[in-house]
C-alpha cells in the first residue's frame, strides 16, 4: 500500500449527501454514475478529468452465465491531490488496485499508477477467457450441448464488451499524451504514462485477437 504527502481520496458517491454534494461539480458526479460514461480526458485549467474502464473481476469467469464487462470509474486531478469518484459498483476494484500501487511522489504520478494497476486487472481474466475458450472448443467438438454453446456466446459477448472498453482506454491514454507532451513533468510521471500506455496498447491487441478467434470459430 502507498502512502503520500498530498490529497487523495476514494469518494463513494452513492453515499453522498446533499450537502455533501455541493463541494463537487455536478459534471463529475455526472460522470461518477453513469454507467455507460465512455473513457475520456479532460484538461481544464490545468485540472485532469479522465473516466476509464475498469475490468469488473467481481463475478467468476467460469461460471456459464457469466458474462465479462466492465465498469466506468472517474478520476479528477489537481495540483495538490487526487480524488477517485467511485460507487457501489466498482468501489472495491478500486481499492484493488490501490493495494497494487507503492511508491509515489505526486498527485498525477499516483493517477497514472492506478492507470496502470487497472489495467494489469485484465490480464489474469483475458488468460482465463482464452483457457476456458479452448476447452470449451475440445469439449464442443467431442460433444456439443446447449451449455457449452451458451457457455462459448457468453464468453464471445464478453469478449467484444472487453475489446471495447480496453479500445477506449488505449485512444484516452494517447490524448492524455498529447495532452502531456508540453507540461513539465517528473521523470516518474513520464516513465508511468509509458507504462501506462504500454499496458493499454497490449490489453488492446489481446481483447482484438481473442474477439477475431470467436468470430472466426461463429463463422
């Protein structure tokens, strides 16, 4: 777990008050509980917004109902500090990916950190996907059944919702770039963007190559 000396803070916003409500702008809590918000950055007056996809890992991929999908979560920067708009849905994703985050040393250095710890969440889930994809290929070919199938379609459902949301996560990290590339920041801000970028770019190409091999397995 990390520690800082500048302002962070994980806001439920499904436990917000009225009055609570007023030291926020309401475009953010907009945001925060929209469900389908697409990821995004935002630069105003020097303050960041960005919405990214998380991976929701709380359901069980071998489970033949599930379907995988993923959950808009908001981040807002300032100079002195970092807030997360979370909600009901995602709150615990957050604070999972928080436990992954060690040493950092500025407010946007910690945001591109759990950037990058949000997207190392997929990675488990997507092997997942491509083992129980496999298997259910060996098991289909021996035997079909109406579960497998139901099982296969879930999985290639999920996999395009995953191919999407991993998608608009790698195009908000390049404007965030381009955003970026005339600021003056710490050499561990540009380093973890890179990251950042990197892992997105990667996240990407899977969930692309995963959804051409079930169109290609439904053709």
């Amino acid at each position: 777990m990390f520690s800082s000396d500048f302002g962070f803070e994980i806001i439920n916003v499904d436990d917000l008050s009225l009055q609570e409500e007023r030291f926020l702008p309401s475009e953010l809590l907009a945001y925060a509980r929209d469900e389908n918000e697409s990821s995004f950055v935002r630069d105003i007056e020097g303050h960041l917004t960005l919405v990214y996809q998380l991976l929701d890992t709380q359901g069980h991929v071998d489970d033949v109902r599930h379907v995988p999908r993923v959950i808009p979560v908001t981040l807002f920067l300032k100079e002195d500090g970092l807030f997360v708009l979370a909600n009901h849905k995602n709150i615990n994703l957050v604070k999972k990916a928080l436990n992954r985050v060690e040493k950092v040393d500025s407010p946007k250095h910690l945001l591109l950190s759990l950037v990058t710890a949000f997207s190392k969440q997929y990675f488990d889930v997507l092997d997942t996907i491509s083992e129980e994809r496999d298997k259910l290929i060996n098991d289909l070919r021996k035997r079909p059944n109406k579960s497998n199938l139901a099982r296969l379609a879930n999985l290639q459902s999920g996999t395009v919702h995953l191919m999407m949301g991993t998608k608009q996560n790698f195009e908000m990290l390049t404007d965030l770039q381009n955003i970026e590339q005339d600021k003056e920041n710490t050499r561990n801000e540009k380093m973890q963007l890179q990251d950042a970028i990197i892992e997105a770019r990667q996240l990407s190409n899977m969930c692309s190559l995963n959804s051409q091999v079930f169109q290609e397995l439904s053709s």
